[in-house]
C-alpha cells in the first residue's frame, strides 16, 4: 500500500473517439479536486480520437495511450493502468457520470485498502428497464446502502491500488474484462475492498427492450464462458445443471439495494418483473456459455454496449 500521501487520481478512460466520452469529461470537470485529476484516455493506434485538449487544461495531467486495438477492452484498461503514476487509479466507463465530490471522497476513503468501490446511482431512472439492468449489476452499490467493506471488486468503475493491480502481472488483462476474474485476483491475495456509497457517480443504463435483452443474455455468457474456459467436461455440467439456483441467489445478493430503491419511492412500475425477467435471461446466458463457452461474437457485441451505452438508453432522460 502507498505509504505517501495520495494527491492525485487518474481516471482510465477506454474509448474509439473523443466525443464518446465528452459528457464524462464535463462532469469531472466539476469535481472539487479537477486539478488533481489525471485523464488518460486510451484508444486504438492509427485513430483519431479528436482529442478536445481545451476542454482538458484544468486537469493535473493528461495523457492518450495507443493500443492496438480497444477489442478485448480489459488489455486496453490495463495498458492505461500500467501508464499511471499514481498510486491510486481509477478505471472508468464511457457511460458514467461522477458527483463533484466524488474524486475528493474517493482519495479520502481509500486508506489501507486495495481498492475502492463508489456509490452508484441511476443516470436515466424514468424506466423499468433502466432500474432493472441497474440494481441486477449495481445494486449491492447503491448509493443508499451504507459503506462497509465488499466482497466484490468490479472490473472498472472501482479505485484500486496500482501497486496491486500491477502485481497481476500479464493476469491485469484478463481482469478487467466482463466477470469476477478481479474479484478472485484480490481475494486470493488476501487485499480488501471498500464500498464508499458517499463517492457517488451515477450509471448511464440499456433501457431499449432488444438490446436489452441481448446485453443481459450476453452478459451472463460471457461470465460463465470466463469462468469454464479452462475447466474440464465434468465441472461445466455440474455448473450448467446449478444454473437454476442463480436468480435466487442474485435477487438475495441486491436484496438491500432493491430495497432501498423501493422504500426511497425512486422505481417506477414494472420495475421487479423486470428485475426477475433480466435475472432469467442472464442465467439463460450463463448455462450457454458453460456448455458452449463465450461464444466468437458475444465479447464484441458487448463492446458496443460498452463504448456507447448513451445509443441505447432512452432519451430525455439521462445526465448524459
């Protein structure tokens, strides 16, 4: 763990074009700490980015990181990580949206731990769709439930020590990809992670019913195809025949988060049907790519959703 006081966070920022991630720009424009933020934006060799360098003097530091290609995204994270000289990093998304404190919070809380975890809110929360697809991956992260340690690190939208996540070594691409790779990386290094719901940013959701339903099933396919890519015959259908357990224990998991949204009177109808019929579909996903594994197009159709999750929200109603 750093053993200096932190003073500055670089913010990782994966992309095919500027404009892509203007509108998380103009909200860390707004943080409290603006000249301590680092903005190292990563994007593939050969493209033009449009890089708005006015928009970015306020910044302590900015940096672009070519790669050759944003497709796996988490060797496009990773090359931005290993870029910074921070000892603390924050990885971001194309499509989330921080509070003005929320940097200043985050360099606050993070103390002896490996990593930080902020409190999310719902960027556009007028859908059903939205909320169901925003309490499925963030719920244990809402920012209404109270800080405590976590026993999940995601892959991006998490502060993390970059002495830690460096140690992976060549693992740090395969980490920050889709599924729980991190998670178990830190766990069986014995690091900690804290949920910090004060360090608030708000997510940008799917709330158009096919792609919807697509991102959901391939959301879980991914996970399990990562997770069985190197298991033997015999695990993979004992996992494909515990598939069914998985709504349950998904709901039980956002059970707080859930609640809270419901008790702050924030969901809007058709919210739990929703919710149920998300969990379905992604344990659908999931009993695919154990048997059949990710799949050869699952990891780039998700990429699209990732880089430009603002194409598939509904409009009017985003902080985008």
């Amino acid at each position: 763990m750093p053993e200096h006081p932190i003073t500055s966070l670089p913010v990782v920022l994966a992309t095919d074009h500027y404009e892509t991630i203007r509108p998380v720009v103009r909200h860390l424009r707004k943080q409290t700490i603006r000249e301590q933020l680092e903005i190292i934006i990563v994007g593939a060799r050969g493209v033009s980015l449009g890089v708005a360098r006015s928009e970015l003097g306020e910044f302590g530091r900015v940096e672009v990181v070519e790669v050759e290609s944003l497709f796996p995204i988490g060797p496009a994270r990773a090359a931005g990580v290993r870029s910074c000289r921070s000892p603390l990093v924050f990885i971001g998304e194309t499509h989330t949206y921080a509070h003005p404190t929320w940097a200043e919070t985050l360099i606050r809380a993070h103390g002896s731990n490996a990593g930080i975890v902020p409190g999310f809110g719902n960027a556009n929360p007028k859908t059903a769709l939205s909320w169901a697809i925003f309490l499925l991956d963030y719920g244990q992260f809402f920012h209404l439930v109270p800080a405590r340690e976590s026993d999940v690190a995601p892959s991006h939208n998490g502060a993390f020590t970059r002495e830690v996540l460096l140690s992976l070594g060549p693992a740090l691409d395969h980490a920050l990809t889709q599924g729980d790779r991190l998670t178990a990386a830190l766990r069986a290094a014995g690091h900690r992670v804290y949920f910090e719901p004060q360090a608030r940013i708000d997510h940008l959701n799917i709330a158009r019913p096919a792609p919807w339903i697509e991102e959901r099933f391939l959301h879980g396919r991914l996970i399990a195809g990562g997770r069985a890519e190197r298991w033997p015959l015999h695990r993979r259908l004992v996992y494909f025949c515990g598939s069914p357990l998985i709504p349950g224990l998904l709901l039980l998991r956002r059970r707080k988060g859930l609640w809270l949204a419901w008790r702050s009177g924030q969901l809007p109808a058709g919210t739990i049907p929703a919710l149920v019929a998300g969990v379905l579909i992604s344990t659908v996903g999931e009993m695919v790519g154990y048997v059949l594994g990710a799949g050869l197009n699952s990891e780039p159709k998700m990429l699209e959703y990732e880089l430009h999750k603002v194409r598939y929200a509904s409009r009017g109603n985003s902080h985008a």
